[in-house]
C-alpha cells in the first residue's frame, strides 16, 4: 500500500499532488485542508483519509473527526493534526499514546517536517510539513512511504518548492 502523506494545504491546491501522488493507493491528510472543495479534489482522485484541523470550518469538522485511528496492511495508525513529537507530545493526545502507542503517528500542525522514531513508545512519528502557501515555512513538502505486511518503508520527502 503506497501512501501519500500531506498536511497544512489551507486551501492550497497544487497540481503538483496529482503528479507526486499518482502512484500513490491513498492519500492522507493531517488536518489544516482548508476547504470542502480541495477535500473533493482529493477524493475524486484517490481514496482519502483526513483528520480536520483547528483552522478547518465546521462542513470539515463534519466530515473528518480530530482523531482517525486504523489499521492498515498489519500497521495501526493514529492521525491527528495537533500532536507533538516524541518526547514533547501534545497534552491533547499524550494519554491516549502512552496507555495504548499506536505503531505509527501522523500529525502535521508545525509546518516543520519531521521523521523520528520514538523509543519510548516504540512508534515512527511522521510530521509531513506544509504543503500549501500559508504560514512560515519556507519549502512546501509531501512524504510518501509503502506499508505492508506490518512494515513501513521507502519513506521520501519530496520538496514543492518555496511557499
């Protein structure tokens, strides 16, 4: 299962996504979509999970929860926009991955990409950056990455460019 993983797009719709995304069985999205209308883009494109995020309106909140927990390919995932790092885990989600640590954490919020393992909790946590236009970053940024078999692997990072 080939995953495409995005976040922080606020309303921001490249056609960069399709092309880096093509080869991809579905995409994510780690809140911050910005509009119902990117989220039909994206849904009449490939099979989309999404967690809404504080800047998200209510159609969003309606339509994606604050928290998406699934298993895939053998791997338990948990999605949420606001979520910390290893080590510095959002007070909104600590609890819930110290009583019960998924095997891989998606959260985006920062705009900072980030790929770090969590010894503690025996998880990868994954922070895609931003990949649209708004806020302080300074390079837009998807990850892509494979899950199978209770695995995941062929992370790449690939860089939009400037915001």
């Amino acid at each position: 299962m080939r995953i495409g993983l995005l976040s922080d797009t606020h309303s921001h719709w490249d056609n960069k996504y399709e092309e880096h995304f093509a080869n991809c069985d579905e995409i994510w999205h780690a809140g911050d979509i910005g509009s119902m209308e990117l989220v039909e883009k994206f849904e009449s494109f490939k099979p989309f999970r999404a967690v809404s995020g504080n800047i998200d309106d209510m159609k969003i909140r309606s339509a994606f929860p604050e928290v998406n927990r699934f298993t895939i390919e053998g791997v338990d995932v948990l999605l949420k926009h606001i979520g910390g790092y290893p080590g510095r885990y959002d007070s909104s989600i600590k609890r819930a991955l110290y009583i019960n640590p998924p095997k891989l954490f998606i959260s985006g919020h920062s705009h900072i990409l980030k790929v770090q393992y969590d010894p503690n909790l025996d998880l990868l946590h994954i922070n895609p950056g931003a990949a649209g236009v708004s806020g302080f970053h300074q390079v837009r940024t998807l990850v892509r990455f494979v899950i199978s078999k209770g695995n995941i692997s062929d992370l790449e990072v690939i860089e939009l460019g400037t915001r």
